[in-house]
C-alpha cells in the first residue's frame, strides 16, 4: 500500500512511519523544510515538502495514495479538509490522530475521576477541547463521502519515538524540568491518572487500523494507566533526586500555562481500548509506564 503521513518527522508520525515501511508498506512522508526531507530520506520515507497549509499539495498526496494518515497536528481543520477532498469517493482509509485530552476534566491533579470512557461513552468534552472533537466528528463523517475515515485516539504516549523525533510530550516535559529546577514538579496532589500507551504498541495499532479498521470509527489507545504523582515518583527515582513537590495548579499555570498545568497535567483522562483488541486483534505487549521510566526511559 503507497501511503501519505503527514507529521512523518514527528514522534508519532515518524515511527508509524518506520513501522509501516517494516511491514512492507511505501511510505511518502509530508515535513517541513529540506534538512528533515533529506533525514527522513534515510529512513525509507519519500519525502513531501510542505505544510497542513498547503491545500492543493495535500488533495495530490491524498488522491495519488492508497490511504492517508494524519499525525501532524489534531486541531488543524483546514489540513484535515483538504485530506477529506483528495479522498472524496475513493472508499481508501483516512487515519486521523486525535488524543484522549478531548475527554480530560478540569481536576487540577486534586481528584480521581471515576469515568473510564469507553468509544460509545457519551463525551464530556472541556471547552478547550471542543474544536478538536468537531474535527473528529468530521473525520469520521467522511464515510458519507466514500472514505474509509477512522479517528485513532491515544492517551499518554510513553517510550523512545523511531523517527526523527524521538520523544514523547508529557513525561519528557517532566524530566526536562527537573532537570533545571532540581526537582520533579507534579499538578495539585498528583492524584489524577491517565492511562497510557507505549510508542511500539501505539504504531503497531496504526497498522492494523490502516489495513482493516471498519469505516466510521474511533479506537481509544491504552495499556494500563497511572496517577501523575507516580509518573513523579517513579521519574524522581529514576534520577536519584529527592521528594516530588506537589505544587498547586495555579501556581503552575503561571510558569506552564492553564492549558499545560490544568490540563495536560493536572486531568484525568482514562479510557478503555476494548475495541481496539476486539475488532483489530491488537495485542499491545508493554502494560507500565513506571516500569518503563525506572528502568529504560534515557536520561
């Protein structure tokens, strides 16, 4: 199968990318600038010069391929749009990257949420997020058009990335300011949890998906899950540093920002991928991000 990904020098992108190529796919590859075409060359991917704004480019890759995945940027509509047009009638499948934060609450590391969604769960979705599930909606509407949409919905995405990019965002974030500030800093009690995937399992999904996931559908990703304050624990003791500073969500917010501090650290966002393992047969083999952060994460 000759597909187009865009985001193919990101994290996600670029290992789907990577793992597609291993089973046999080609694999033509949108980035930005010529220094990321010429790496990710080597990789296997054919490059594409251009960006989710480039219209036109984006109708030509879609219609020349034999399916399309988005990994670029889950909020970009007008990208979107013009995948959905080079598609129109074509009955090829249409991968688009989501992320359970549409389902996050405003917790501010304070409480555990008792809601595990499911993808027939009603949403409960925070303003912040409202755009990116309209986009979703439309995704999967796309079957209307003739197009074999799905929306693919991770969680907390942990591991060492196979493409040019090989890191994630939440826990390296975390890392990364321990190291400057001495200590490993978790939103409010650290009590919320998110369940979490690795980047293996995650990519090995993508595959799946893009050869025999049904229209109209959306896959929520997981393998287990934990709280942030023993994604902290576990990253402080990885480090050999001391105690995990609990710090308030607005005293957070004033240095990372309300999206950052509120959201991407201080919710819950857990969700059940029983459809995934149902319909796709998708066996994830790694099941703890603590594990992973004691043991392998690199420093």
């Amino acid at each position: 199968m000759k597909v187009f990904i865009t985001g193919a020098s990101g994290f996600i992108g670029g290992s789907v990318a990577v793992r597609l190529l291993a089973a046999g796919h080609s694999v033509r590859g949108l980035v930005r600038d010529a220094e990321k075409a010429e790496r990710i060359a080597k990789l296997g991917v054919e490059p594409v010069i251009g960006t989710l704004d480039d219209r036109d480019l984006l109708v030509a890759e879609a219609q020349k391929s034999d399916g399309v995945i988005n990994a670029a940027d889950s909020d970009h509509r007008p990208g979107v749009l013009a995948l959905i047009e080079g598609l129109w009638g074509s009955g090829k499948p249409l991968l688009h990257t989501s992320g359970s934060s549409v389902i996050s609450d405003d917790a501010r590391g304070n409480s555990v949420s008792e809601t595990v969604f499911e993808e027939e769960t009603p949403f409960v979705v925070p303003p912040s997020k409202q755009a990116r599930r309209d986009i979703d909606t439309r995704v999967l509407d796309a079957i209307g058009s003739g197009i074999r949409a799905v929306v693919i919905c991770p969680s907390n995405v942990y591991g060492v990335g196979h493409g040019l990019n090989p890191r994630s965002v939440q826990i390296p974030f975390l890392v990364d300011q321990a190291k400057k500030s001495g200590v490993v800093k978790i939103v409010g009690r650290g009590v919320n949890v998110w369940s979490n995937v690795h980047i293996d399992d995650l990519a090995e999904l993508y595959l799946l998906a893009l050869e025999k996931a049904p229209a109209g559908t959306l896959y929520f990703v997981e393998n287990g899950e934990v709280s942030f304050g023993e994604i902290g624990a576990a990253i402080a003791k990885r480090m050999k540093l001391g105690p995990v500073v609990f710090w308030p969500a607005e005293e957070a917010a004033k240095e990372w920002g309300e999206v950052w501090a509120y959201f991407t650290y201080g919710s819950n966002s857990r969700v059940n991928a029983k459809r995934a393992r149902k319909e796709l047969g998708w066996k994830p083999l790694r099941n703890s991000a603590i594990s992973w952060i004691e043991e392998e994460m690199p420093l």
